[in-house]
C-alpha cells in the first residue's frame, strides 16, 4: 500500500453537519455553519474578526483590496512561497520585492528587510513557514518605522503562536487556508481574520460584491445596494458545514499532528546527523502549528536519490516551493538568481516525509525504517 504524501482526514462530524445544513436548505454564505466557524476561529484568535472565504489566496486578495494596493506600489514577499503570496497584489498591479529566508526556519529574513524598503513600499507579508512563526517583533517594528502595514500569511500557522501570541493575530490582516493539504480543511476554502476595526466594514462589503448586503441582513440598513469595489468571496455554508466539523476535532487534528512530528524528530535525529540532513528548527519562543516535517538533505543529488529510494518503496516525499524570484513572473519584476541565495539553496534540497493526521503509527514506522535505510 501506497503512502501518500497527504492524505484528507475525516474526523468524524463532517457528513453529520452537511446533512443538517441540507436539511435546513441554506447553501449559500454567511449562514449557521459559516457564524459557528467564525465563533471558533474568533475565539482561538483573540481580538481577531473572522470572514469565511473561497480560498487563502481570495483572502490575500481582499487584503489588497482592502489596503488599495496600487500600480506601482511596491508588496514585499518571501521569495520562498506559494505564488498567492505575490499573485494576490501582482493582481493589484503592484510591483513585487523578495525577500531571502532565514537558513533555520526558512522564514522571511528579518535582517534582511529593511534594505527593501523603499518610499513606494506599500505592504510587507510574512509567511509563517511549516507553522512556525516569523521573527515578529523585528518585523512589525520595521513596519511602523516605515509606515507600512503587514498581512500575515498564515496559510500553514493556524494554532501556532509567537511569543504566546496566536499566530494570525500580528497583522493587520492574516489570512488562513483550508485547501486539503492544510491541517484544518473543506476541500478548498480560506479566511480573512481582520485585527484593526476600522477595516471590517469594508471586508465585509469587498467580499459581499461590493454591496452592503450584511448591514442589510443583520437589519442596519433598508436595502442593499453597490456601495464600493468587490468580489464573490463568501464561502458556501455547505463546505462551512464540512469545515465546522474539522473544527470541532481541532485538539485531536493538532495532537495527532504533535505526535507525528515529536517522533519523527526524535526517530530521525541521530540518523540526520550522521548524513548531513538538516531536521527543522524551532525557536523556543514559537510554539508551532505542526503542519509539516521537512528535511533539509545535503545536496540536489541527494534529494534526487532520496525520493527514488522512498517512491521505491512505495512511500510518497515532496519537495516543496520553487523560488519566486526566479521564476518567469519574478523574472519580470527584475528577480535575477544569486537575488535570493538561502532561498536558492534550500528549495533544492528540502524534501516533505508524508505527514497527515491520519497517519498511522504502522505507516509512519515504514517511512522512518525507509528514512533510516538512506545513505546521502
Ligand atoms: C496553501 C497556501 C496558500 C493558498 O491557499 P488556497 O486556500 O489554496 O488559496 C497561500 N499561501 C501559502 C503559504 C499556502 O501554503
């Protein structure tokens, strides 16, 4: 039997709460499951106002929506991301900057930062890397230095935190994903947490088309009308129900998850050392999110190897993001390779291990018995 690299858990309430939303027939957004859902996300981010949308990558476009990011205005972004990061402001026409990675968590250099920023910089957006939290304070104190608001990318940090505080909750905005891959999921789905007041109005009518249709809704207004620029973004109260049922399990998803983790580091450590692999690194100030395990193998050549020896055996490793600076949209904002070194480096030799909460302890005993089987 095959082991994949993700597989989608099912935790139990999904169906249950999909046949109450059938049975109530309220399929479009913003009803009972979509309010459950912004409760929770609500609660375990304190301060934060939660929106239910299509994707990570439509909440990253409401962000830019939300802070006019204009032709010619300048986001910086890691250039080791998924394309949302940047496509969402690309959109906007802005000019994107990378930023290179710090070696150990593979999170946006905070060193190196400031020499990004110039007078058109207009937003600053970290990603959280595997769950574990950006260098924050360095980052949101060069931000206000320079005036430039943060939106977190928080696709993979959902429950993770920095310095005790819940990652998702720094910015201005952060945004979460629910795409299968990620720890909580419907399928594809996303939110937009909101941590300054004076934007959620307007989230509310970027993502409702541009109308006032919530204030209609909840009785503040007589009609609703086209009030400002927006989009389709409210997720179906269909795949809330799916998503409220993964969030109700989500102290069993991260435990599971924590356990996975804790024992492929342990299992792992002494063999990694003696070839060379890197295992990941977490600050003892950042509780992560466990969305991942990686592994940093010595060389390309090694990676190469790797993954056929674990395919071989029927197991399924990953490498991960290919550098944005480099790549044919980041060529066209003047990306150049050498840009990015660290980077450049480590996306050639990172490799995911297959880590899902369903994961057995069977199944994770062959992968590690694989792993531990690898010369480089
Ligand atoms: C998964 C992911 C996204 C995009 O999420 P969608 O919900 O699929 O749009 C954006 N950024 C990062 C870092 C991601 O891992």
């Amino acid at each position: 039997m095959t082991i994949p690299f993700n597989r989608l858990a099912m935790l139990g309430g999904e169906a249950k709460f999909i046949e109450e939303a059938l049975a109530k027939s309220h399929l479009m957004g913003d009803g009972g499951f979509t309010k459950k859902c912004h409760a929770v996300l609500e609660e375990a981010l304190p301060g934060s106002k939660a929106l239910l949308t299509t994707s990570c990558t439509h909440a990253l476009e409401m962000a830019g929506l939300l802070l006019d990011v204009k032709p010619g205005d300048e986001v910086i972004v890691p250039s080791f991301t998924f394309v949302s990061t940047a496509n969402a402001f690309a959109l906007r026409g802005a000019r994107i900057v990378f930023a290179d990675v710090r070696p150990d968590t593979l999170n946006l250099d905070e060193a190196k930062l400031e020499a990004l920023i110039t007078p058109r910089t207009r937003l600053i957006v970290p990603v959280h890397y595997a769950g574990v939290g950006c260098e924050m304070d360095a980052i949101l104190a060069i931000a206000a230095r320079h005036g430039v608001p943060v939106v977190e990318d928080n696709a993979h940090g959902l429950f993770g935190t920095y310095r005790g505080r819940p990652l998702g909750t720094l910015g201005t905005f952060s945004t979460l994903s629910f795409h299968e891959t990620k720890n909580i999921s419907c399928g594809e789905g996303g939110a937009l947490l909101i941590n300054d007041a004076r934007h959620a109005e307007r989230a509310e009518i970027i993502r409702e088309k541009g109308t006032n249709r919530s204030r209609f809704f909840r009785g503040q207004v007589d009609k609703y009308t086209w009030v400002d620029i927006g989009s389709s973004y409210v997720m179906s109260d269909l795949l809330a129900a799916f998503l409220y049922g993964q969030l109700v399990a989500r102290e069993h998803v991260q435990a599971r998850r924590r356990a996975l983790w804790d024992t492929y580091h342990r299992e792992l450590a002494s063999w990694a050392q003696a070839q060379g692999v890197t295992v990941p690194h977490v600050p003892a100030h950042c509780e992560q999110a466990f969305h991942m395990y990686y592994l940093l193998m010595p060389s390309l050549d090694a990676r190469t190897r790797f993954i056929a020896h674990l395919r071989a055996q029927d197991i399924n490793a990953v490498f991960h993001y290919l550098p944005l600076h480099v790549s044919d949209m980041g060529q066209r904002y003047g990306g150049r390779a050498g840009d990015c070194p660290v980077t450049e480096d480590v996306s050639d030799r990172l490799v995911r291990l297959p880590f899902f909460t369903t994961m057995t302890v069977e199944e994770q005993a062959r992968v590690l018995g694989a792993v531990r089987d690898f010369r480089c």
